[in-house]
C-alpha cells in the first residue's frame, strides 16, 4: 500500500488528510483520539499497530497553540502515519493511550514532563527527565533559555538567554 493509499483510506473516515515529503498526516479533534487510534489500529487495510513517538510543537502565537503528534505504524506493512491533535493554550490536556498503546507511557511523561500537556488517565503522570521540583516546562517557546555561565579561553560567557544584554 502507497502513502496515497494510506491516505485515502483514512480519509474516507477523517478527512483532514494530508501528504507531504513522502508522510501521510491526518488532523483530528481531541475528542475523537481514542476512537480514531483504535480504528486506524483495527482496520485491515492500514492496520496502524504501533506508537513509535507522542511529541508535541508549541505555537503560542497561534490557536491551537499546542500540537500533539503521533506516530504509527504498520508492522504488516512498511506504512507509518502521523496523528496531530490541536490543543488550546488554556486547556493543555489530552486522553492518555497508555492503554491501547503501552510505548505510549514514557512518550507520555516526557511530554508532560517538557511541554507541560496532561494526559488524562495516565498511570504516572510524573516528570521523567527533570528533577521533580522543577518549575516550568523547558520546550514551550516561551520559556526562558537560561543556561550557565561558561569559561571559554580565558573569558566568561553568560548564558544564552543573557548574551548582549549590557
């Protein structure tokens, strides 16, 4: 099955699809996630049956300002397609799919754990990577750079986000 077909097949259901670079992407409403995995997963044409990645962009100039994506595969077949669902700036969250994706569980944590979006009904919604008292969620665009100061041949730099400031 082509990246074409993929698409078409899925678009019969979700038509927001697109391709682009080779990739089929289809964009659903939060609402629909758990639904739509559980059908791309269990037809039989595409047979979507694994979670590679759970990642997520943030625009906070633009509404949706958070974009959730994953990435399945087909284990059948050397297929994959990328599943994007919008998020408001004012309601980051999202149902967990731990339970029908089980690689889902740390890809979960870890876009808690940088972006800040809750994934409801996750077992152990818990930093991954950060300390747990760690304030803030580093990836956002609007957080700081921060950094340290660096020594470089005999000269201190200051961190990035402080650089050229006088």
């Amino acid at each position: 099955m082509s990246v074409e077909e993929v698409a078409a097949a899925v678009a019969e259901r979700y038509p927001d699809v697109v391709v682009a670079r080779g990739e089929a992407t289809v964009v659903i409403a939060r609402d629909d996630l758990l639904e739509a995995l559980a059908w791309l997963r269990d037809e039989p044409r595409l047979r979507m049956d694994a979670l590679s990645s759970v990642t997520a962009t943030h625009w906070p100039e633009r509404d949706p300002a958070f974009w959730v994506d994953y990435e399945l595969r087909s284990m059948p077949s050397p297929q994959r397609l990328r599943v994007k669902v919008g998020l408001a700036a004012d309601d980051p969250s999202i149902p967990s799919v731990t339970g029908m994706f089980p690689t889902a569980n740390w890809h979960e944590r870890e876009t808690y754990d940088f972006y800040g979006i809750t994934f409801e009904g996750h077992p152990e919604l818990t930093r991954i990577e950060l300390p747990a008292d760690w304030v803030g969620y580093p990836l956002r665009k609007d957080e700081p750079l921060g950094g340290v100061p660096t020594w470089y041949r005999d000269a201190k730099m200051p961190p990035i986000d402080q650089r050229g400031q006088a």
